[in-house]
C-alpha cells in the first residue's frame, strides 16, 4: 500500500531563516552557489561535496568545521536521520552518565534525549539554543553529517564515534512520516529523489560507507551499529557500547541487572509514554513505530525491488550488507 500524498507549502526563502552570525556570513555565501533542490519540505537542499543537506544547516555545519571546541573526553553519536537517533542518544547519554543519575531523577524524565544530546550540526546553524558548554562531562555530541564532513579535530583525535545505521527503506518511510507532518512532498516523488540520493544528509548508502570503511580500518575510532541487530539484541548491544566508550558495566552491575535497566529505561514505549515527548508538540514527531520492517506497509514490491537494486548496486564490492 503506497502512502497517501500530502499537500505542499511555499518553501522560505534564504532571508526567511534565522540571520547568522556575521562570521558565517562567507559560509552562507558559499551555500547559495551550490547545487540546489527545491524538494522534500520548506527548506532546500544544497549539494556539497557529494552530499545533499538542508540549505539552512549547512553554513552551520561549514562554521562548526572551523571553530569547533574540541573536549579530550567528548563523544560522539553519528546516524542518517530516522535511524534510530533518538534511541542511540537515550542509550549513550544514560550508560555514560549511569553513576550520575538515578533512573527515578534522570534528565531524560524531563528533557528529550535530543536535549541531552544535541545535534552539532543544528547547534551551529543556530536553529536550537543550546550551550555546549554546560553539557556535563563527558559531553555526548551528535550529528547526521557524513564522516568527511566532521571537523578534523574530531577525525584526528582519540574522540570516540558512534555511528548507527538502518534499513534503506525503513528509513525512507520513517523520514517522510516525520516530514509529513511539517507537509513534505508527495510520497512518490520523495521516492524517487531518495533512489537517485538526492535526500538530505544523502545518497545514504555513501553516508553509510564512509563510517562503515573507518570502522574496518580503525576499531578504536568508529563503533558501528545496525539498527535491527540492536533490535533483536540491545543486551549485547548496550554492552559493547558502554565497552567501546570506555565505561563497561562492572560484573556487580550486571549481577544487579543494570544493563537490563538501561535498556528498559531507554525502550521506545518508556520515552514515548514520558510527558515531555508525548505531551509536546516539538517531541512527539520524533516517536512513531521503531518497528523493523515497517516499510512493507507503504511501499509497493515494484519500488521494493528497485530501491533494494539500487543499494546492492551501491554497496557493491564494499563489504557492507545491511
């Protein structure tokens, strides 16, 4: 069954956008030379450097890139977006912070996991307010960029990335129901613009191999996760996530299931259910199913067949299956 298509609105112009700082204002001037596509929601695309991204972040993300305060014990949580990103960000923030709060008075009881966890690549757009510097320590940092895009510090540093990635399609789906809400373009034409990667943050399947090839090479550097294995195991997953950063559940801990309880804590029904996400309208578009496989119920066997073609196509010789 194919999604029903929703009703267009005029798109903003650039001057519409919040004003950026005058040191961005070489950043926005290079944004507007780029390639651009007048698709998906209000705001445009840009193409730069292989990657499309939405035209009002990225001048944040070109300034991030050269003035970008770098913590020795920062982390960061790396995904496309509708990847699972809020769920990552939950996880991270509560294993880290474990010995810091209670499960009974823990931020995440009052503040949405992107509250937390917040999103670089917004923060330095300035479409959010918020102070990084009073994140606490270690700060866990996210971003959608590709790998190539992170400042360098981050790259070169013992900074450690943690990158999740989900199925093409289940992505597709899950983006566009969130789109939806703000009157994204007609479902079929989001298809079509995803197939041929010109989707923010896109062509996926590069964003996807650019974290996956670091991983293979640099262990240390890039955790990389799947989204339905997380799914089907998120013991064993909380597990070598909490190993990876540094902060291993102790054999005490496990004995008194604190492992179980992060999981639990972070499930997708307990933040859903929680006040701040369920009663505000700037959280709820970000829970919907977290089901694997939700895609059946939207795209026909023939787009099936295509998009599947085209990843393999993509994917071909790296190594990565998802």
């Amino acid at each position: 069954m194919a999604v029903e298509d929703s009703k267009q609105r005029p798109r903003p112009t650039f001057s519409e956008i919040p004003t950026l700082e005058e040191g961005e204002s070489k950043n926005k001037e290079l944004v507007l030379t780029l390639p651009v596509e007048q698709g998906w929601v209000a705001s445009a695309i840009r193409q730069h450097q292989g990657f499309w991204v939405w035209e009002r972040v990225l001048p944040g993300i070109l300034t991030m890139q050269e003035v970008f305060k770098h913590d020795p014990n920062d982390i960061i949580v790396a995904s496309l977006p509708k990847s699972g990103t809020t769920w990552l960000k939950a996880l991270t923030f509560t294993i880290v912070h474990r010995s810091k709060f209670s499960f009974s008075d823990h931020p995440l009881l009052k503040f949405n996991p992107h509250d937390c966890v917040p999103v670089l690549d917004h923060t330095y757009a300035g479409l959010v307010e918020q102070n990084l510097k009073i994140l606490p320590s270690p700060r866990v940092l996210g971003t959608h960029t590709p790998y190539s895009f992170l400042p360098e510090i981050v790259k070169t540093s013992d900074c450690p990335i943690i990158y999740l990635c989900r199925e093409t399609k289940d992505v597709l789906v899950s983006f566009w129901h969130m789109l939806s809400a703000r009157n994204s373009i007609p479902f079929n034409q989001a298809f079509e613009l995803f197939c041929e990667g010109r989707a923010p943050y896109g062509p996926i399947w590069d964003h996807v191999l650019e974290y996956y090839t670091i991983s293979l090479h640099n262990q240390k550097k890039v955790l990389f996760l799947k989204y339905e294995e997380m799914m089907n195991d998120p013991i064993e997953a909380v597990t070598r996530l909490a190993d990876f950063i540094g902060c291993p559940f102790t054999e005490e801990e496990v004995k008194q299931n604190v492992v179980v309880k992060v999981v639990e804590f972070c499930s997708f029904n307990k933040l859903k259910d929680l006040d701040v996400n369920k009663n505000n309208s700037k959280n709820d578009f970000l829970f919907r199913k977290a089901v694997v496989g939700d895609w059946q119920n939207y795209i026909t066997a023939e787009m099936a067949t295509k998009l599947d073609k085209i990843t393999e196509e993509r994917l071909q010789d790296s190594g990565f299956t998802y």
